[in-house]
C-alpha cells in the first residue's frame, strides 16, 4: 500500500491552521490501516486506505471550504467508505471544523438511505436485529440501575434509542431536535422534530437549517416527555455557566437544540487529548452521539454485562454472549419494521420516510421474519427477568439467556393454593374465570399456569414450533398483499387482519419462552 500524501499541500495548509506534523498524520494512517486487519478483509481495507487518502487530499486535509466543494460535486466515488473516514479522524486529530463531520455523515447517511432503498430483494441477517435488540435490553435495564451521575452521561443515548427505534430519523435530524421540542395539550404530548427537505442522494445541500430541513409534530406518551423534561433539568444550569470550557470565546444563554454539548463536555473522560487542537462550537452532533453509544460498549455492555463486543458483519453467527457494535444509523430500519408490526399502512410510511412512492417501502417487508423472531426472544427474556426478580432470584448477566436452550422444565415453586389443570397447576388466586377468558381457555400462555414437572417439555417445543410456522406464513401473506396494495380492494381492513394475528403469535411465544429460560 502507498501510504504517501501530498505534502506540498500539507504544508500549505498547516500554515492556516494547527493541523500537526506530516509524519505523524503518514503513521497514524498505517497504524488505523493495521487496526482494521482484525476485521475487515484485505480487499476492504485496499480500498478503505484509497478513500481515506483521496478525501484527505481532495479537501486539502479536511478544509471546510474544499470539502463542501467536493460534497457539492456528483462525483463521490468513495462515498460508501464515508464512515471509515469519519473512524480515521475520530482516531488521528486533525483539528477539524465539526461542521466538516456533520457534513461528511449528512452524505454517508444519504448513501446508506439510497443504497438500502434500491436492494428491495435484500434479506436483512438475524444478527443485524439480534444487536439492536440487545442493545435495547441492556438499556433499559442499566437505566434502573445506574445513578444520577451515570444518567447524565448516557441521557443521549437513552433519549436517542427511544426516539429513533420508535421514529425512522437521519442521525442529522435526531441531533437537530430543537430545544423547545416538547408540549402538553390536556392528557396529550407531542414532540417537534426536524425532518429533511432533500430525497436521498442528493449532492447540493446548503447545511443551512431552515433551507435544508422543516419541524414535524408527532404524538408521544407520557413517559418519553418526562425522559426528556427530567434531562433538561438536569443539563440547563450548564448554559448559563460562564467560562465554562476555560476558553476566550464563550455563549452564555439558552442554547439551541434539546442535547446539551457542556453536558457531553462534563461527562467526557479525556477532555484534553479531545479538545486539544479543536474548536467547540457548543453544538451536539453525530459524532458526539457516536463517542457514547461506544464508551456504552465498553462501559456497560462489556464490563458490567459481560458481553463480547464485536465488529459488524463479521461473517460469524452471533453467540448469545456477542454483540455487534452498531452505529447510530442502525435504529433507523428497526423503526420502519416497528411501525409495520404497530399497523401503519405502506402510503403513511412513505410519508414517513420521506419516499417518492410507495415502491420504494417494499423491501421494509422483507425483513419482518427476522425482526419479529428477535422481538419475541427479547420480551421472552424481558418476561423471564421480571419472573426471576419477583422470585427473588438475582439476575447475574444480562447475556445469561440462550435462545438455542431456552427451554427447561419449569421450577417448582410451594403454591400456597391452585388447582389442577391439564399438564400443570394453576395458581390464579381468583375463584372466577376471567383469566381463562382472556387467554381462550388456553392455559400454556396464561400467566397463572405453572407446569407440572412431569409434563414433557417437548409438548412445548411444538407449540411454539406450531406457532413459528403459523408465523411464516402470515408474514408471507403480508408480504404478498403489500405487493397487491394498488389493487387490493380491502387492503386496510386484510393488513390489520394479518398484522393482529402476527402479533398475536408472536406474544405467545414470548410468554411460552419466557417460562423455560434458564
């Protein structure tokens, strides 16, 4: 590989801004080249190092000027490797403008929204849902464990997940999120967010906020309203704080948007090798947003929850020990399966998605086996916990649940009164039949049904491969009718019917799992 630049243009450039030493930039670049021999194939990383290179060059070492020069072009043929670029300079700094970042990712993230609408036939892997899915448990797990402290650090990453796994955002938009973006009318709340005026692609954008993007109202519960009233509390005395950085330059007042950059400043573990050489423009971005869904990796995930963390797309199946680490991007399909699965029709999330038509949200469709079977083993582990502690049985690891093994003869447990019922006990308190009611007579996935641990357990491995079949073909019924939307004469009234029974399917064999977990 020729690691070589062009130092004529180095140095040229180093004497308008403290960009270092030309050497150390040449090592740096063999050193992230060597780094990424670990997990990337050799090919990869050929190609990687050649787009690292040509954008160094081409923006004369990332200068905001010649870099919105080369965005605003429509040859990007490097495009795909944005993100590498962005790892490079979170790795070597180069005293680079933010804005230069946020730039950088607005057209990665653009690339990724196009690519992924133009491979309809794409089959989404398990393990793409499998990480996401965990890193979901583990958050919401940690957030009723860690303290005050421990909160302000990660409330970004907390507010981001349920945002973005509930909403399909650009990370540009998310960061965007206005400060005055949350209002109660009566019982109802509503967030404003910013949504982008531009359609995939596209090479001239101004980075302007009121050219590029307009503010979107939608509904939301109470819960994620408070999450974000209790971070402003917590965060807004930080703004009118003078001299807050120890810098000459200082803006003291409301600040713009709902993240608050001086928290992040506060939290941050390194701030000198951080802020050395790079002026801060008090502006939370994807960057930043990025630095905490990584120390959340290795903070939590790998030193309180014991998971093994490993790169994307490593060609391995994921074990129930491992997980991916995603980027803030990654929420954003979660979101479109999620709004499928809670019944909203292929126009409404077109508009959603800002799609020129309907076409272009079929492939979301494809995807949904494997985002409802990563759904049901995550509520059948969240169902399983919540068994665990009432128990009083302490929960260890959060990776302790084995999908391949989950199921085991249920724990006898001293049921003060029950009676029997076919394969088991049944504890309901009540001497009415509510209960049995709302479950259709089916005690397996009542909550009040304890197995007898004379009952073969291989009863209830057909259930729930029964079920898992039963699935299957409604996702593929699904799949079909969407296909048939134009034409269909009662698509709303069939797309409820099929959505209705997928849910219900896959609930039971959350709450059949949920009993066998070791």
């Amino acid at each position: 590989m020729d690691f070589g630049l062009n130092e004529i243009v180095f140095s040229q450039e180093s004497k308008n801004r403290d960009i270092g030493l030309y050497i150390d930039l040449v090592n740096s670049l063999k050193t992230f080249v060597l780094y990424k021999l670990g997990s990337s194939a050799m090919e990869t990383i050929y190609l990687i190092q050649i787009a690292i290179k040509n954008i160094l060059e081409k923006t004369h070492y990332i200068n905001l000027t010649q870099l919105q020069s080369l965005m605003n072009s429509e040859n990007q043929p490097y495009v795909r490797y944005y993100y590498n670029v962005l790892e490079f300079l979170d790795f070597y700094n180069l005293n680079v403008d933010e804005t230069c970042i946020e730039i950088i990712n607005y057209h990665y993230e653009s690339y990724c929204i196009s690519a992924e609408e133009n491979r309809f036939d794409r089959q989404r892997k398990l393990e793409d849902f499998q990480s996401i899915f965990r890193l979901g448990e583990a958050i919401d797990w940690y957030w009723d464990i860690c303290d005050q402290d421990e909160k302000e650090k990660y409330y970004p990453l907390k507010i981001w997940w349920e945002i973005t796994t509930k909403i399909p955002l650009r990370t540009t938009e998310f960061c965007l999120t206005p400060y005055d973006c949350t209002r109660k009318d009566d019982d109802k709340y509503f967030l404003t967010l910013k949504r982008t005026l531009l359609k995939g692609n596209v090479p001239a954008v101004s980075h302007k906020i009121k050219d590029d993007y307009e503010d979107h109202e939608i509904r939301i519960d109470e819960e994620l309203y408070l999450l974000i009233q209790n971070y402003k509390a917590i965060v807004d005395h930080y703004d009118s704080m003078e001299n807050f950085y120890d810098r000459d330059y200082q803006i003291i007042g409301k600040r713009q948007f709902l993240l608050s950059h001086r928290s992040y400043f506060k939290c941050l573990e390194d701030k000198k090798s951080t802020f050395k050489n790079t002026k801060i423009l008090e502006q939370f971005n994807e960057y930043h947003l990025r630095k905490i869904i990584q120390q959340f990796y290795v903070n939590v995930l790998q030193n309180k929850f014991n998971y093994q963390v490993i790169p994307k797309n490593n060609g391995n199946e994921l074990q129930p020990y491992q997980i991916e680490l995603i980027s803030p991007m990654d929420t954003r399909h979660y979101a479109f399966i999620n709004l499928v699965l809670n019944d909203i029709e292929p126009i409404m999330i077109k508009e959603i998605a800002r799609h020129g038509s309907v076409d272009s949200s079929y492939h979301y469709y494809n995807h949904v086996g494997s985002f409802v079977k990563c759904f049901t083993y995550s509520m059948a582990k969240r169902m399983a916990l919540k068994n665990r502690e009432k128990m009083g049985i302490s929960i260890i690891h959060m990776n302790s649940f084995n999908h391949e093994y989950a199921y085991r003869t249920a724990i006898e447990k001293q049921e003060v009164r029950y009676r029997e019922v076919t394969g088991g006990r049944c504890i309901n308190p009540s001497e009415g039949f509510e209960e049995c009611l709302k479950n259709n007579n089916d005690c397996a996935i009542c909550r009040f049904f304890r197995r007898s641990s004379t009952t073969n357990n291989q009863g209830i491995l057909q259930r729930i491969n029964s079920n898992e079949e039963k699935l299957a073909t409604e996702i593929d019924a699904l799949q079909e009718l969407v296909k048939q939307f134009k034409r269909s004469k009662n698509f709303s009234e069939d797309y409820g019917v099929i959505i209705n029974k997928i849910k219900s399917l896959a609930n039971q064999n959350a709450l059949l799992l949920s009993k066998y977990v070791m």
